[in-house]
C-alpha cells in the first residue's frame, strides 16, 4: 500500500494472466520482482488472473495505474508501452466479469469520475504452452520489463506525452 | 423432459462413466469439427440468427426445442456439451494435492471445492480439524459467498433485471446499467470487492488460494486483517440492505416471469444445522417435498448416496442426480439458494431471518419459482455478512492452532458444503498410501440439471410460439437457466465462458430456427 513519499505512492501496478500458461504468467513474475525493488517502493502490486470490473475502484483510487501482461499482438521479447485511453465497455467482456483495460478506464471515469493515466507494459510472448515457468527467453527480457515499470513511475508526469509515441501494444490478455 | 437416461450403479458412480459414453446425433458431432460441418450441410436451409453477444453462464449449451406439427412446444433438451474428467485424470494422485487440483475446477468459486475437497481429506485423516480452524474456513467460506452472490445478481443478472427482460438488447448491458442504474453498478463493485478483498486478506490469493489444508488453514488469522473487515463490514451491508430494499420494489413487475420460471413443483436439499437453521458450511443434509414435509432429515454426510442417485444422460455431458427413494426421474430435487431458504427453518442471524420472514409472508412458506432465486440471493448474502461478524467477534477466531496433523486412518472420505450455487460433495476412496483410486464430485449444477430441463420446458411453452424464435424468447430462455447461476464449467469440471445455441426442431427433426449466442 502507498506510505509518505516513496517512490511508488499512489501508483497501482497490476500484472495480469495465467500462471499456468508459461508466458502468459509474466506479469505475476513481474510484480514478484517489482516487489523486491527500490524504484516502486510504496506502490500498489496486485496479481491477478484477469482484469475484472472491481479494479475500477482500485484504478480510481490510484494517480498512476500500469498494467503488466501478455501481448500475442507485440514481437517475442519486446517490450511495448502505451498510454491508454478510455474504451467504449465492451458488453462481452464486462457482464462476464472479465474486463479489457479501456473499459476498466471507462469503468473509473463514467462510475468515480476519476481517470488516472493507465498504461499498459505489453510483452511479446515466447511460449504460451502449459507451465508455471516463464520460458528461459522471455526469462532473459524480465529486467527489461521491470525497468519500464520504474521508468513509468520515475518519470510520472511527463512521460506520458513521450511514451504516447512509444509503438503501440494491445494489452488484452 | 423426455427420459433419457442410464442411472449409475448406486454408489455414486454414473454408468457409462468409465468408458466412451453414449451421445445422440447432435451431440456426437461435437468433438469433430469435420463432421459437425458436415452434419449441417446435409441439414435444409434454415434461419441462423447470430447474436454477436456472449451469455452471461458458465460454460457451453445446447438448448433443443422439439415442435409438434401444430408448431406448439413439446418437449426441451438441455444439452452441455463439454467435459474435463477430474474425476478420472485424479486417479493415482496424492489425495493431498486433491483441495489445490479440484479448486481449479471453476475460477468462480474455486473456495467451494477447495473447502469441500479439504474436508473429504480430513474424512480420509480421520481428524476433527480445530476449532479456529473451522471458523476460519467458514470466514473464507462467507467472503465466497458474497463475492459468487454479487456477480451472479450485480454483474450477470442485473442487466435483465433492472433494466426488464424486453428491453432494447442493445441497451440490456452494462453501457445500460451505467445509464440508469449507476448506483447499482456502483454497489455491485463494491460488494464484490469486499468478497474477493476478504478472501485474499485470508488466503493470500482471491482466485485458487491454498490457505485451506487438510486437517485445516495454514496460517492464523492476522488481527489486522480481522480489524479491516470488522470496519468494512457495515458497507457491506448496507449495500445488500439497500439491494434488497430495491429488489422488494422491482420484483412484483415480472409476473410472467415468476409464473413461469422453473415454476414447476420439485424436492429441495439442502445442509441445515441440529436445530434446523440454515448452514453453508457445516451441517447434515434435509430433503423436503414440495409442500415442504421434510422426507429425511439430518442425513450424515458419508450417508449421501442412500439418498442422491445420478443419472446419465445420452445427449449431455452434465449428469442427472435424483432423490434415490423416489427414484429417476421423478425424483427431482433442487439446490441453491431458493432451496436452502424453502429447507432451513431460519437463518440463524438477525437481519437476515428479518427480511426471510418479509419473504415467506410475500411469497409463501415454499417458493417454487426458480425466478426467486435472486430474492433468495441476496438475503444469502445478507445472511453470509451477518454470519462473518459473528465469527469476527469470536475472540477464538485469533487462536493460533489451526491445523491437525494425521496420515490416512480411512480409505474414503466425504466432503459436503453448500457452495453459493447449491450443495457440493466432494467423495474420495485412496489407497493405504493415499493415492487416490476413485472420485465423485457432484456439484451444485448437477443436482439442478433435472429441474432445469423442466424450467426450460415450462418457459419455452410459454414463450416459443411458431417455427421462430423471438429474441425476447432466447432471453427468457437464457434467463430461466440464469436464475440457477449455473456453473457448466464446475458440473461438467468443464472449461470455459457458456455459448448458449437454441434449436427449434420440427416434428421430423428438422431444424426449423437456431439462435447462437
């Protein structure tokens, strides 16, 4: 949880995906690491399975929101920011309890009235088969991935307009 | 329901189980994409309307709507189409790891199956776990059902509910509950939170935990994590307060629905404790006719199946428990929350056996319209807040033993809670190493299946009129099978999100319309 002045204070990083399903489980690995580090001391780490509709509150809490996953659409190994913005709540998703990261945003905005910057961390995946390892490859881009989380939040405020340029990431899982 | 079964063998064990199972023609196509393309092409033209829209169930169906040659409805087949076999790929495991396995069964409630599998454990160890212990599950045991309870009424079944089953489907969603009930959308949220908050303060991790053992928990509860919940709790119960309060006033505006919802006269089951109030986590099982005479009562749990059969069916992957002494398929019963209420004399906490009393004096002391399982909902979930509380301010919930240690003293073990969709038995048989050798889940779909089929049947002679289905009709449908939050995925221990598909076959069996979703 977010205390005084640390680095991480109001920011919320969620790592997102099956655990059992190698890479897809990166962003749990994630914030294993992220937990242990300096740079986002004082933020909110959650894992989760999938982003379900009750993370609105947490979005809506937090000044800083940063998603972690997956990303079939990005080249395995990269590391792909953006910023996000605000999705029409796609139906078929939300009513199922699970949500995609643009609705979650429309979910802040329309139900708290509050919209933190959301960005997403996409990583392309090696492997998506059965296992509760990250594949040795993606093993290696980990320190990369953790690296783009603390450069988010040493740089909150003005990254936003930069990494706006970054290349583009989908960040359903 | 058109009787289409093979019963099982009386011991729990369905027949046909063990080895390839019978399927109909419609079914049989299923696995084999080849063949079920084929098996479309040599069918006549027909109308396929596809509604680009997932249905908010667990799991994947197959409704058939059988015409006569007047095109009235004659019968109904609820298929599931989809299987995982736990029961048999767990064969030779430790029985120990059984709580972490059979919780992945369902992302939904993975607490019920592992509360109910960590109890057919401590069966097998022969071990009475500890008194905190035991608290502390049924702490964990509540926060599920809080959780399962908002997202069934909030998340699943709101859109139909406030905003009226004929309402523009374009508008029947979320973008819908935003516009005109952003409250309850609001409420919806919160309250799920505060389940699955609770959970994870006590297990670590909200989905799949693996804080319950055999034997018990493996860890205390933190004082801290008891002081945070004690304040949250009267939120949380001012949201169902207010739920309900919403719910008495919109209720009476679905006469149709309530008539013809799953309507139909059937036996209820449920566990209730010695003094016959309500219990979801402990307690001996009741069964009750439809007028409400109890036929057996205080039933152990290791006596089950002198009172459960299971049925096979030859078109769906989803058995068909019974009441044994009536035999199949008259011995239909149901489970879950409309049940529980119609089978425990009280709940056993203040509010909530306040707002049972309002309940039975509107509806009647046995309700059986399966459309008040949502009134039924939420005064469970009410009851399940008031029920932590009490736990909470039990100066035992601190205790520090919380684990019995034992090895195998039996070679079976029965575990039985009420999950928030009904009863859940969890049945082991292991070897003197504990290997397990055989399993039996019945989960709470399961039991309702038989009464589902009728509900179905009762609502698409109401509604299905022609050799067309209206939208409004796949609705009704839909929702009559909403009613029961049926989890596909747990009764068949099968994977995934429901695709409901809706054939209207004529009297040769020709597909005369279908409706995807």
């Amino acid at each position: 949880m977010t205390t005084g002045k640390a680095p991480g204070a109001g920011v919320l990083v969620v790592g997102y995906g099956n655990r059992l399903r190698t890479d897809d489980g990166l962003g749990w690995h994630a914030i294993e690491q992220l937990a242990e580090d300096p740079r986002v001391s004082g933020a909110d780490l959650l894992w989760r399975h999938q982003l379900t509709p009750e993370l609105a509150l947490d979005f809506a809490q937090a000044s800083l929101v940063i998603l972690v996953d997956a990303s079939a659409d990005v080249e395995p190994g990269a590391v792909a920011v953006r910023l996000l913005g605000p999705a029409v709540p796609d139906d078929r998703t939300l009513m199922s309890h699970h949500i995609d990261p643009g609705s979650l945003l429309a979910l802040a905005i329309e139900l708290y009235d509050r919209a933190p910057p959301v960005y997403v961390v996409g990583v392309g995946p090696f492997s998506m088969d059965d296992g509760d390892r990250i594949s040795p490859a993606l093993e290696r881009v980990m320190p990369q991935v953790v690296d783009a989380v603390a450069e988010i939040v040493a740089n909150r405020g003005r990254a936003a307009h930069e990494l706006k340029d970054s290349p583009e990431a989908p960040g359903g899982s | 329901m058109a009787n289409r079964s093979k019963v099982g063998d009386g011991n729990g064990r369905a027949a046909g189980l063990d080895g390839p199972r019978p399927a109909a023609d419609a079914l049989a196509a299923q696995p084999d994409a080849d063949a079920t393309r084929a098996a479309k092409a040599r069918r006549p033209a027909m109308r396929k309307i596809t509604i680009d829209h997932v249905s908010r169930i667990e799991g994947h169906a197959t409704i058939s709507i059988m015409l006569d040659d007047a095109g009235q409805v004659t019968d109904t087949q609820f298929h599931v189409t989809q299987i995982r076999g736990f029961e048999k790929f767990t064969e030779g495991r430790p029985y120990y790891e059984m709580p972490s396995i059979t919780s992945r069964i369902c992302g939904i409630c993975p607490v019920s199956h592992l509360l109910a599998s960590s109890k057919a454990c401590d069966d097998i160890m022969a071990v009475r776990i500890p008194e905190t212990a035991a608290k502390l599950r049924e702490l964990l045991h509540c926060a599920q059902f809080v959780q399962s309870h908002a997202l069934s009424f909030f998340y699943l079944s709101a859109p139909d509910l406030l905003l009226g089953m004929d309402s523009d489907p374009a508008k029947r969603n979320v973008a819908g509950l935003l516009a005109e009930h952003p409250d309850a959308l609001r409420d919806g949220i919160a309250l799920r939170k505060f389940g699955q908050q609770l959970i994870e303060r006590l297990a670590r991790e909200r989905v799949h935990p693996s804080w319950t053992v055999p034997g018990g928990v493996n860890a205390p509860l933190d004082p801290r994590a008891r002081e945070k919940t004690l304040a949250e709790l009267p939120a949380a119960i001012a949201i169902v307060k207010r739920t309900i309060a919403l719910w008495k006033k919109t209720v009476d505006s679905f006469p149709n629905e309530i008539e013809s919802f799953s309507n139909v006269p059937t036996m209820y089951c449920g566990l209730v404790g010695p003094d016959g109030s309500l219990r979801l986590y402990d307690g001996n099982l009741r069964f009750i006719g439809p007028d409400g005479a109890i036929v057996a009562d205080q039933v152990k749990p290791n006596d089950y199946a002198t009172y459960i059969g299971e049925a096979t069916l030859s078109d769906s992957y989803l058995k068909a428990p019974y009441y044994r002494p009536v035999g199949y398929p008259d011995g239909v019963y149901r489970v879950g929350p409309l049940a529980r209420l119609n089978v425990a004399d009280r709940c056993g906490t203040p509010e909530a056996d306040k707002e049972l009393a309002e309940y039975r004096e509107r509806l009647g002391r046995i309700v059986q319209s399966g459309f008040h399982y949502h009134y039924a909902r939420l005064i469970e979930a009410l009851y399940a807040l008031e029920r932590m509380q009490e736990l909470l301010d039990d100066p035992a919930i601190l205790g520090t033993k919380v684990r019995a240690h034992a090895g195998v003293n039996n070679l079976q073990g029965i575990g039985i809670i009420e999950a928030p969709r009904g009863t859940l038995i969890h049945h082991y048989k292991v070897d003197d190493n504990g290997a397990m050798t055989w399993a039996n889940l019945i989960v709470a779909t399961g039991h309702n299946n038989l009464a589902i089929g009728r509900g179905i049947l009762q609502v698409a002679k109401r509604f299905v009129d022609g050799d067309k289905i209206q939208e409004g009709a796949l609705n009704r449908i839909e929702s009559v099978i909403r009613c029961y939050d049926p989890c596909l995925s747990c009764s068949t221990h099968a994977l995934g999100q429901m695709a409901l598909q809706v054939q209207l076959l004529g009297p040769d069996g020709t597909v005369m319309d279908e409706l995807a979703r």
